[in-house]
C-alpha cells in the first residue's frame, strides 16, 4: 500500500507564512488578546509599512546624487515647457 500525500499549495497571489518566535510586552499582549485583536495580522501589516518606509529610504540615499543633479538642472534651466504652462 502506497500513502501519497498531498502537499497543498499556497495561492500564487498571496505570500506565504512562517512561524516565528516574537516577544512582545506581556501587558499589551494580554489587552490585544482580550479586544480579539489579531497579533499576526497586526504585526504583519506593521512590519510591512516599516520595510516599504525603510527601502522607501535606502532607494533615496541611493540616488540622491541624481536627485540633486536633477533640482540643480531644473534651477539652472527651468522645467522643459515651463513658458507654456497655463496654471
């Protein structure tokens, strides 16, 4: 007798999830428990605002060069069309 197991795959639109080890503060934990508040959900979506913010902030750091280069240019010479704008 041969045993298959299938291994269910997650929806290729939605990430996957990995059990982890988290400390939190004992007093806030218990309150977030007690309103029903989900902790995974809630620290996922946190975690995910800070890395968007954080590469958000590397991807700045790596170009400022250019960002500079480009609002001294448009200093210097203007926005292109800039005589034709009407607001």
């Amino acid at each position: 007798m041969s045993t298959s197991r299938t291994t269910r795959r997650p929806h290729p639109d939605l990430p996957g999830k990995r059990a982890i080890n988290l400390s939190l503060s004992t007093d806030v934990l218990e309150t977030a428990r007690q309103l029903g508040i989900n902790i995974s959900q809630v620290c996922d979506k946190h975690l995910r605002e800070v890395v968007r913010l954080e590469l958000e902030n590397k991807w700045r750091e790596e170009h400022a060069d250019f960002i500079a280069a480009y609002n001294a240019a448009i200093d210097a010479e203007s926005l292109p069309l800039e005589e034709w704008k009407n607001f």
